[in-house]
C-alpha cells in the first residue's frame, strides 16, 4: 500500500497538500498502536492538519474495522469525518478508509494499469463477469491479480507486491478506477485538497 500510495497521491493532491505515510507492520499492528498514535497527533498537530487512517479489509467485517478504528479517534480526542458528516458539522481530523477487501481490488478497477504495466496479461479480463466488480472478487483479490500476471508470464515465482505496487501505480488513473472502495479514498483526497490546503 505505501508503495503504491507514493505514486499516486501527488497526482491526486497535485500542489495543493503535502503528505507523510505511517506504514505499519500489518493490520494487527496499526489497530493496536493507533489510539496511542492518533492521541500524540492530537496534542501537536496543528490545525489544517488531516489524517487518513488506511487499512485492508482482507476477510474481516467492514462495520467492526469501522467502528475500532473510529473509536481510537474519539478515544484520542479526534473528531472523524463520519461523526462530521453526522453531526453535519463539517470538521474533521481523522478520516477512516477501508480497502474491500485489499489494494488489489483497486488493480482491478483500473485494469488499464496493470495492462500498461505488464502488456501481456489478458486486456479483458476486467470484463470477465468474476472481474467485473473490483471489490466484490471471490477468493481473494492478490491470488486473482496473481493469476491473470502468471497467464502472461510475469511473477512466475509469486506475486512481489511491492514490485507491482510500484508498476502499476505509475499508470494508475485515479479519475476512472471502478473500485468503489477507492472511490471513497479519492473523495476523501479531493475533500481534503479542496477545502483545507494543508499536510496530509
């Protein structure tokens, strides 16, 4: 994920914010450092400051990830886009994106990427009807992306994540992915740029 977020958010956030990525060793790691880190943002940080809080679903209940991690926001003080966006006040500092169900699902969406990345693999397969929606993927999105690379000769000997990170993400159109998840994460970006200015 820091790989490919490297590439594309000075595309997405252009001149107008500046950014920092926290990579964690993992799920299980983020969530339970994340109180303790978002409470020492809150004493520092200053006030045009927004942090996105990134994670992948993989195999477990989206409404439980939600919920931990907008507890650990308001646990530390923060206020949340979603609390925002209830209150309808408009503030916020945390806001809480989930990946369904990982990173690959956003390949997926803008599958045009992945075929100027590496042009042999199969161009239609994103219309394939178990291709057709990025974040609905059965058996896990990397094994699938893994697959469709194999079918064209590349990553023979297994999918190097960071590689494709990096590969794709150089071609990534952040404007036409399909991947609804994605869309909620480019929202966010484009919320951020247009009415604060700030870091990231």
């Amino acid at each position: 994920m820091e790989a490919f977020l490297k590439q594309i958010l000075p595309r997405i956030l252009g001149d107008q914010a500046t950014f920092r990525l926290h990579a964690y060793q993992g799920k299980t790691d983020l969530l339970g450092k994340l109180e303790d880190r978002l409470r020492g943002y809150a004493r520092w940080q200053p006030s045009d400051t927004k942090i996105v809080v990134l994670l992948d679903r993989d195999d477990d209940k989206c409404a439980a990830l939600k919920r931990h991690m907008e507890r650990a926001a308001q646990s530390a003080g923060l206020i949340t886009r979603s609390a925002s966006r209830v209150s309808q006040s408009g503030e916020w500092t945390v806001a809480t994106q989930i990946a369904i169900e990982e990173l690959e699902a956003w390949y997926f969406g803008c599958w045009e990427a992945v075929c100027r990345a590496d042009p042999r693999v199969p161009r239609g397969a994103c219309r394939q009807a178990a291709y057709r929606q990025p974040d609905a993927i059965a058996g896990g999105t990397w094994e699938a992306l893994e697959r469709l690379l194999r079918r064209g000769g590349y990553h023979t000997g297994g999918l190097r994540k960071v590689e494709a990170a990096i590969r794709i993400g150089e071609h990534f159109d952040h404007e036409s992915c399909r991947s609804p998840s994605f869309a909620q994460l480019r929202m966010v970006l484009w919320e951020i740029v247009s009415g604060v200015g700030g870091p990231v």
